[in-house]
C-alpha cells in the first residue's frame, strides 16, 4: 500500500491523505467544472509539455481545452480563464480584439511570456493587452549573476513580493525557477491595482541586446541595459479588488522538464487558484514518492551490508544464544 506525503520544515513526511480525501469531496460535491482554454497558434508551449501542470489542474477540477482562435472564431462563452503560455510570436489584430472583448467582461487573464529576439518590433498586440492593466514589457532579458542557478545566469530564483500567493511558498523556503525571463514593469492605470509577486535581486540585469543573447555571445551589463531590481511577474486586480489577471515574465516553470523543481509546480497552481478565489488552491501541495529516497553505494559498502546482515549478526546472536545456553546448563 502507498501513501502520499508532504515535506515539512523539519524534513520529515506526514500522511496527506486526510488533504486528498477533501479535495475528493469537494470535488465529488462540485456539479460544474472549472472551463479554461489554453491559447495555441502563436509557438506557445503545447498542452503535451504541460501534462503534470494539466493534472495538477484537473485535480482541482478544472477542465482545460486548447483554442485556437484561427480554427474556433471565438472565445467560449464559458471560458474562466484564457491562458496564454510562452507565446513567441504576436497575436493577430482580430485575435486581440477578441482577447479584448472577452477581458472587458468577466474574463480573466493568464499571460506567461515566451521569447523573441524580435519582440520589441513584432509584439504590439501582447504589450497592448498587457498595457490594459498598466504592465509593460520592457524588451529586456533578466540576468541575475547573484541568485542563479548552476552558474546560469538565464536560469533565476526570484525573490517573492508580499502576497497571499506566495506567503505558504516562503513560509517552507520553497523556490521558483524561472529561465530566460522577461522584465516588466507597472504603470498605474485606473482600475486596475497592479502587485508584483517575483523579483530579482538588485544585482540583476536587464539584457536588452535580445541578437546578443540568441548568438553565442556572452552579456554584459552596459548603459542600455536596465538596473535592476526587475520585476518577473504581477497580480492584477479590479477596483473592486477581485483577480483580474496574472502576468509573468517566463514561462518555462509549466514545462514538464521543470515544473517538479522546487516550488515551480505550487507557485503556477497557487496563482491559479488566488486567480479564481479558491483559497483551498493557494497551497502546497503533497509530493508523491518524497519519502522514498534512493540511496547509493560503493561496491565496498554493499559487501558491507550483505557480509554484516547475512554472515556477522546472525553469527553473533549464535554466539550470544549458545554462552546462555551453556551457562544455564552448568548453573
């Protein structure tokens, strides 16, 4: 039998199945599902690289769908969410329209951004949806020589603004990893209150000789480059102070290669979930299979184990069992 488990602070594993029972029933007691659309047509991410981020959210009983807007002419009348996830080329303008009319309504917006070399030319449509809400995509890929990971500067571990979001994710030092992010940042528009939730450092850095880097090219950080602190993702809100919308600067966290790194997979759930007000969502999650840990060991060590376990202790309780067994008998 197996059980799933969660990591404390300490280190230790507790039995999370009291959590997944709940889940179950609030599930079970749910007649509709949650209906969200995932934008494709642009080089977004595909639904068959996403596939733990899929299930992550169908278990939280939403249900998700791929759109396309050349093929479908439309956005769903019931679409919760439109997630857009490492777009690389721009949307056309009937597309944004679209995009427009329905975020003018009761939609909501997931945007995480993808790369371009040319998206300060070719990205009019993205900037002007992310402009709806005072966000600005300022062309530049964060470069962070301070908190990085395997010397990668591309490769970053954002610090975490004050939010609900990501309070549970600091309370268990769990980190997010975000590569080849874009910087943003927030203008405030009327209406929409905009809150960062991921930062650099201030020793980062805004490349925004965007050819540099998909040469072969090292950065350096020069006058045209933007200073950081940078910021990597916002939460947008209505004036009413209700989630609007999600913006990021990187979108590689959803991949399956990267999702199970840290608290990738929480921190994308987390902002879904403050996205639709289920609070029960802004969470961390159990991790199957944390408590079973693979050990490895020299061919000297296991001849160790084997001759201790098969030959030294049950000899040794021989021994001690026939010096017992003797004295009793002269006793």
């Amino acid at each position: 039998m197996t059980c799933s488990s969660r990591a404390s602070k300490q280190g230790d594993y507790k039995f999370s199945g009291e959590e997944k029972l709940t889940q179950a029933l609030v599930n079970l007691g749910s007649n509709q599902k949650t209906k969200v659309y995932v934008l494709s047509g642009h080089n977004e991410i595909p639904l068959n690289q996403m596939n733990t981020w899929k299930s992550g959210m169908e278990s939280a009983n939403y249900e998700v769908a791929d759109l396309n807007l050349l093929r479908d002419g439309k956005i769903p009348d019931d679409a919760q969410v439109l997630f857009i996830i490492g777009p690389e080329k721009d949307l056309t303008d009937k597309e944004a329209e679209l995009i427009k009319t329905y975020l003018n309504g009761k939609g909501k917006l997931y945007l995480a951004l993808g790369f371009n070399k040319d998206m300060a030319a070719q990205w009019k449509n993205l900037d002007s949806i992310m402009a709806t809400y005072g966000i600005k995509d300022q062309h530049a890929v964060a470069i962070e020589p301070k908190q990085s990971i395997m010397n990668d500067p591309l490769t970053i571990v954002p610090e975490y603004g004050t939010h609900d979001i990501t309070k549970k994710l600091q309370d268990y030092n769990l980190l997010t990893v975000m590569q080849l992010a874009i910087s943003l940042n927030s203008e405030p528009v009327a209406d929409y209150p905009t809150t960062s939730i991921l930062k650099t450092t201030d020793k980062a850095y805004g490349e925004t000789d965007l050819a540099l880097l998909a040469g072969s090219d090292r950065s350096t950080n020069d006058a045209k480059d933007i200073k950081g602190p940078l910021n990597l993702g916002y939460v947008v809100e209505t004036k009413d102070n209700k989630p609007k919308a999600v913006v990021l600067g990187g979108s590689t966290l959803f991949v399956d290669q990267f999702i199970q790194q840290q608290g990738n997979r929480d921190f994308a759930l987390n902002t879904i979930g403050w996205l639709q007000e289920q609070k029960d969502q802004v969470t961390i999650r159990p991790r199957e299979g944390d408590a079973l840990q693979q050990a490895l060991i020299t061919g000297g060590q296991a001849n160790m184990i084997f001759y201790g376990t098969v030959l030294l202790f049950p000899l040794l309780f021989l021994l001690v069992g026939g010096t017992v067994w003797w004295r009793r008998r002269k006793g």
